[in-house]
C-alpha cells in the first residue's frame, strides 16, 4: 500500500482508539479484535461521526456470523477471519479506497498498480494456454464469464487475469465470496442498504455493485448462492441496475460479472440448488480450468514460482529442486491442485533446511492424509503409527518455529486452526493415557 502512495499508521499501544482516529483521521481504519466486540459496536457510531468518510475493517482472531452480520449492520465495510490470508485482506483494502482518490504522491509518481502486482496464469500445457487466449479475446467484451474447475485450479487468478486484460483494468476488481456469507448479509453485500432499512442499519452502505461500478465483479462460488438472491441477481444482470435494501429508486450499475464454482451447476439446476435462467445468464462465455494432474507441462513452472515467491516473502534463500524430486511431484495426484503445489512449497521454504530439497523432505512435510495415501500405497503395516509420530513432531516444529502462535502455524502446515487444536488435544490424551 505504501508503494501506492498510501501512508500506514500503526496505532500506539495504551492510547485510545478515539484519540488517535481525532488526531489521525485515516480513510481506512483496519481494526483487530480478540474480544471486546460489543463494547466496538457500541463505540462505533461516535468514530463515525468523527469521520463519516472513514471506512471501518475488521479483523477478528474468534470470528462469527452473529457478530459479522451486526458489524456489516453497524456500518463496518468489512469483517474478516485472522486466518483468511493477505489476498482476503488486499481484497478488502482495494474495495474500501475504491471509490477513493488516489493520493496526492501516488497522482504525482509513477506508481505500481494495485492489479499489476497480482500473479499471472503460468501456462506452458497447450490446453492451458488456450484457455488463457480465449479469456484475453473475450476480455474487453461486456459478456459474462463463468469459470468452472476444482478448487484450487486458480480460478481467481484466471478472474484477475481477465480483468487486466479489459479496458476496465484501471476500475477496481471486487471479490465476493458467495460461500462465506449467510443470506441475509449477502444480500446488503451485495445491493447495498439504505439507513433504517433494518434493525441496525444506521448508516447507509453501498453494495459490491456499486463498488465495482465500471469494473468487474467476481462471484466466487456461486453455486452456494441462496435461492431466493438468485432471482434478484438475475434480475441485475438483465436489466443491469440494482435496488437497495430499503431503497425508493433504482441505481444503475455498469459492471463486468465473472463467476466461479467448483460444481456441476447442470447437477444443480436439477437438484433444484440453482436456477437455469441464471446458469444461461452467467454462462455466456464459459472457461473450464484443467486439474493440476492434467497439466504436466505447468507442474514444474508452477513449483519454482511459487518456490521464489515464498523465498522472496520470507527473506529466505531459495532452494533448487532436483530430478528426482521433480519425479516425486509429477507423481502425485494433485487433489488440492494448484493451491495444494503452492502450500507444499511454502513449507519446503519454511521448514526444510538446506539449500536442495530432497525427497525425504517432501514426504516429511506433507499433510497427514497425503502421507496415508503414500503408506498405504507402499502396503507399510506400521503406516498409523509412523504418520502419527511424524505428523506430531511436524505440527510441534512448526509451533516452535512461530513462537506458539496457532494461526501461523496452522496456514503454514495447510490446516485450520480448529484441525489443529484438536490435534493438540488428541497429543495430550494420548500422553495421558
């Protein structure tokens, strides 16, 4: 954000939020909660009136619906696990100062663009790379896109790509996660609301919609969008203007959507799960994202990228792969795709030492269920016991490695942390017994 133009506050400890929003008056506040949500709630209209303009960002270490549905209510922008990662947080912070102008250094200098940054599609797989051809003809069109694949094939960054790519590249990129919201915030998400449309609507919010004005709009898994938002969502899409929530007139809106989903919407239109209107809505042009096991050709691009880039992260030294370690990656099946490569590789920088990854260490530090399916596999009688022990000894190194804190360790190790408090407290049982 600095390399924007924007300038990064960082609070002082033991002074007052008001006193330094007065002294600050920032245009985004990102705010960390472990506790103390109500008595934040409370607050928060005072904050606002000092800064009506001020966008509110909350992240909470003990996330919950409740309290996400009262914050969005309240007037916050947006409200976010700890563990959801940089991308959600960069996410949030380029939809809040979308509708911003830049600052005055960042108008004055030639400054990196907030999009340029983002990765780019590695495709060398001639299939891959067709589908990256199709999605360049197709980007400057205002035709809907609805991308399918598993998860973790990089159908976000295909969004990203396509964007970039369009003349509305330089009009913010808004991301919604239709799997992450219950269906009453979803709909204000996404439309908006107006002060009093219900009960804690104190402020009036625009939706993702209006914040996309004049770009795009990713989707992401829409098959998990409730009914009854579908038949409003197709509605925009038709007649390309959206209605708040407790609103008298229409707003109209210009946006690029692109969807994504990680199931068969056929099966789900006869499951009576989605809409067929809708499905034929968003399906004009449709991209389908191989799995990382029928994209030989991109493994080994994709395992140095990501090697690099979590090298470069960490301020580490990068680590070569040899032939026989490219063998053991071209052997596995891949079922987290791209995301799953990416995770492994982020361990390898962080726990491996050495400057040349080995087999051994590969197979030391991946998941639990990765390792059954190579035990079993091999046909190992000892194969429980052996992936118990490795397995506790990883998630302990892993621990130790960053200080005791739960949530690093558990994106480093690619597990939630509810999977890893349990895992702590099957140890102690087992000790117990």
């Amino acid at each position: 954000m600095e390399g924007l133009g924007y300038k990064i506050l960082v609070p002082d400890q033991g002074q007052e939020d008001g006193a330094q929003l007065t002294k600050n008056n920032p245009e985004v506040w990102v705010k960390e909660l472990n506790g103390g949500f109500e008595s934040f709630v409370e607050l928060l209209p005072e904050y606002q009136a000092q800064n009506p303009e001020m966008q509110v960002v909350l992240i909470s270490l003990q996330p919950n619906s409740d309290e996400a549905v009262q914050a969005i209510r309240a007037g916050v922008h947006d409200y976010i696990s700890r563990s959801a990662g940089a991308e959600r947080l960069w996410a949030t912070l380029e939809a809040a100062l979308s509708g911003r102008k830049p600052p005055l250094r960042a108008m004055n200098q030639r400054v990196p663009d907030i999009k340029s940054s983002r990765e780019q599609p590695i495709a060398v797989q001639p299939s891959m790379r067709a589908i990256l051809e199709l999605a360049k003809r197709v980007a400057s069109s205002r035709s809907n896109i609805l991308i399918q694949g598993e998860s973790g094939t990089g159908k976000e960054v295909v969004a990203h790509y396509i964007h970039n790519n369009s003349y509305r590249c330089t009009a913010p990129f808004i991301a919604v996660n239709c799997a992450a919201l219950p269906e009453n915030l979803l709909e204000s998400e996404l439309f908006g609301h107006e002060r009093g449309a219900f009960t804690g609507a104190i402020t009036k919010k625009k939706g993702k919609f209006e914040l996309a004005h004049g770009g795009t709009l990713l989707l992401d898994e829409i098959s998990e969008m409730a009914v009854s938002i579908q038949a409003k969502l197709l509605r925009v899409l038709q007649e390309r203007e959206i209605d708040r929530l407790g609103g008298q007139t229409t707003i109209p809106v210009d946006v690029r959507v692109i969807a994504t989903t990680n199931r068969d919407l056929k099966e789900e239109i006869q499951k009576g799960h989605f809409r067929s209107d809708l499905f034929y809505r968003l399906n004009v042009i449709p991209l389908s994202l191989p799995p990382l096991r029928k994209r030989g050709e991109d493994l080994m691009p994709l395992a140095r990228f990501f090697l690099e880039k979590h090298s470069r992260l960490n301020q580490v030294k990068l680590k070569t792969l040899p032939k026989e370690v490219e063998e053991f990656l071209r052997k596995k099946e891949w079922p987290g795709n791209v995301r799953e490569l990416e995770n492994l590789m982020e361990r390898a920088t962080l726990l491996v030492e050495g400057e040349t990854l080995r087999v051994k260490d590969l197979e030391e530090i991946c998941l639990p269920e990765e390792k059954d399916e190579a035990l079993a596999a091999a046909g190992e009688d000892d194969a429980a016991g052996t992936l118990r022990d490795m397995e506790k000894k990883m998630i302990f190194q892993t621990l130790q490695d960053h200080n005791g804190n739960r949530t690093h360790a558990a994106r480093i190790l690619g597990i939630s942390v509810r999977t890893l408090r349990n895992k702590l407290h099957e140890y102690q049982i087992a000790e117990q017994d």
